[in-house]
C-alpha cells in the first residue's frame, strides 16, 4: 500500500500539470476583437479587444497571439505584426509591413516577411529579434510552413516561382526547386510528408518531397472539377489533416468568382489522392471557405463559411475530416474573419470580455 501511495504522489504533479493546458478555438475580426471559443461547441468562452483591422492569426503555447494589423492611426499600408500576450494582455508592434507569419512548432520562435527581403523572426517569450535567414539565401514572397520536428522551413512562393527549403537554425537554403512560372504553386505537410501542388486554368500538378529532400516525387495530374468554368479562373488552397490532403475554392478574398459570375459556385472541399490524384471524396459543399484548418487530431476539420462576396453572412463549423458531417455551427456577426486552433494554460483563457492594452515603448 505504501508503494502504491508514493506512486500516485510521483505521478500526481505530472497530471495536474497537464490538467492546466487547454485547447481553444481563436477567432479574430476586423472590428477590433479575438473571440475565445470552445474547441467542440464554438460556444464563447471570452473575448479580447484589439486594435482594428485585424489581417490574420496565428498563436503558440505560451498564450502569446500573434496578430496581422493595420491600425489607426499608425495605419499607412498594411499590415503591422502584433504580438500579444495573454498574460500581461499588452500589445507589442514587432514589425511592419507584413505579410506572411508562421510560429515554429517549439513555440519558440515566430518568423514574419516585408516582402522578398529575407525572412526576419522573433523570439517569442523576449519578443527581441534573433538573426533573419538574408535576402541573397531567401530572395522570395513565401508561405512557410515549419517541418514538423521544427528543423526544416519549407516556403513556397510564386516570386520567384520556387519552393525552398532552408535549415533554420544555420539559417541557410538546403534545397531549391524550380516552379514551372505557369503555375500558381501551394504547398502542405500531411504527416510527414511535404506537398507541392501547382495549378492553372484547367488543371494541377502535385508533387511529393522526397524524405531527405533531394527531389520531387511525381507530378500526378489532379483535375478539379469545375463547375462554372465560364467564370474567372479558381483560386485554390490546400491544407492537410491527419493522413489527408484537402483542394478547396477559396472564398470571400479578392477575385471571388461569385461577384461577377452569372451561375451559381459550388464550395466544399476535396479528399485527394496523393498518390494518383484522384478526387476521393467532395465533402461539405454547401459551405465557401474563406479558410479551413486541421483540428488537434487531425480527424476534423474548422472552416469560416463566407455566404457572400462582402461577408454580411458569415457562419463558423467544424466538420468531421472523414465525412463532412458538421459536428458544430454558429453564426458571426458581420465582419472578416480567421482562426487558429491552440492550447495554452487554463488559467490564461479569458473567462469574459477583456481589453489589450498597447506597448508602445517596446514597438519596432
């Protein structure tokens, strides 16, 4: 008996910590808020005032959330990097402009671009600046996505037209491969494997990155269907979820096809075989993402459904992975939104409204 005690005391510190983590859903809108939601209801479980303008969202594990804005009056193009902390509930400008943001998986590290001038990135919990990977090694527009193990940064851009994969931490480019300059080129991690997808007009192109990134595997055609192929060209996304690699239109940004287009434009989202190409499944197609992300599991799937070309009708679901079967709902007010799934401690969730306060002495 006295074994078995001490045993429950060594493993009960171990639990209990566990027990603080707690995943949320964020939600960011222009108006100038971040809704915290429930992950499995989307029910509300407090909110954070902002600045206006929100442009985008990502987040690590600390509790610090990393925000796309453009804010008056500051405001002159867009967007400024703000970081903020849940904790302190302090603003901080990192930097402006900015484009795309990617935070490393250790949670260490938040990686942002100005444009094709290099990749400059940030240590997360001092918010100093740490070396930047150059121009003269990182002469693109990217979007990054970090390996899963943290080590590779994988950035895809369509100027130049080249997916590049760099070492972070000896900040130099491990690998180059050419993009055919007809393509509008994404790319995606599924497990553990990378993905490069191309298309036009017609059709695409997906590719596999070899597991020690010497070459690409492939291409294997994949024909997206296109229902009103009458209307301007598709803008496509892909992401990943578990095992599986999604191709879907992307609504509500500049270039929607419903503005414009005579008939009406299918949603949904595509199961794709990586090895064939071919289509497996079309899930969910009464929703128009304007954007889809994997839940923790990878078994399901949060999308922002975009019902019109001005965002007067806007809808949040979560959907099972597999099936499509929407698993929860809930209505938005009226404005642009973007979400980002993250687990941080219970105790820095906000449990009603509360206000960020801006730090501009630490600005940059």
């Amino acid at each position: 008996m006295t074994r078995i005690l001490a045993s429950i005391l060594l493993i009960l510190p171990f639990v209990v910590g566990q027990a603080h983590d707690q995943v949320v859903l964020l939600a960011a809108h222009r108006a100038g808020g971040v809704d915290v939601l429930d992950p499995i209801t989307l029910e509300s479980l407090g909110s954070i005032k902002v600045l206006p303008q929100a442009n985008g969202l990502t987040s690590d594990r600390a509790g610090v959330l990393f925000l796309n804005e453009g804010l008056a009056p500051e405001f002159k193009g867009c967007c400024a990097l703000y970081a903020v902390d849940l904790k302190t509930r302090e603003m901080t400008k990192l930097l402006e402009p900015v484009s795309n943001v990617v935070v490393s998986p250790n949670g260490q590290h938040v990686l942002a671009q100005r444009g094709n001038v290099g990749i400059e990135a940030f240590n997360v919990h001092t918010l100093q600046r740490e070396p930047a990977i150059p121009r003269s090694v990182a002469p693109g527009v990217y979007t990054l996505r970090f390996s899963p193990d943290g080590r590779l940064l994988f950035g895809v851009s369509n100027f130049p037209h080249a997916l590049d994969i760099f070492d972070f931490d000896q900040r130099k480019l491990v690998q180059r491969f050419t993009i055919p300059q007809d393509l509008s080129a994404l790319g995606a991690w599924v497990s553990n494997a990378y993905y490069l997808y191309g298309y036009r007009k017609g059709g695409g192109q997906l590719w596999r990155v070899k597991s020690d990134n010497s070459a690409l595997e492939g291409p294997v055609n994949v024909n997206f269907p296109d229902l009103a192929s009458d209307c301007e060209r598709q803008v496509q996304e892909m992401v990943g979820a578990g095992g599986q690699l999604f191709l879907f239109e992307l609504f509500g940004v500049k270039g929607d096809r419903r503005d414009g287009c005579a008939r009406d434009v299918p949603g949904g989202l595509l199961s794709i075989d990586t090895q064939t190409g071919r289509i497996l499944a079309r899930l969910a197609p009464e929703f128009h993402f304007a954007s889809l992300i994997p839940g923790a599991d990878g078994e399901e799937l949060y999308g922002i459904d975009v019902r019109d070309t001005i965002w007067s009708s806007v809808g949040l679901v979560r959907l099972n992975a597999i099936t499509g079967e929407v698993l929860a709902r809930r209505n938005l007010k009226a404005d642009v939104w973007f979400i980002d799934l993250t687990t941080v401690p219970s105790d820095l969730v906000p449990t009603g409204p509360v206000e960020a306060t801006t730090n501009s002495v630490n600005s940059r």
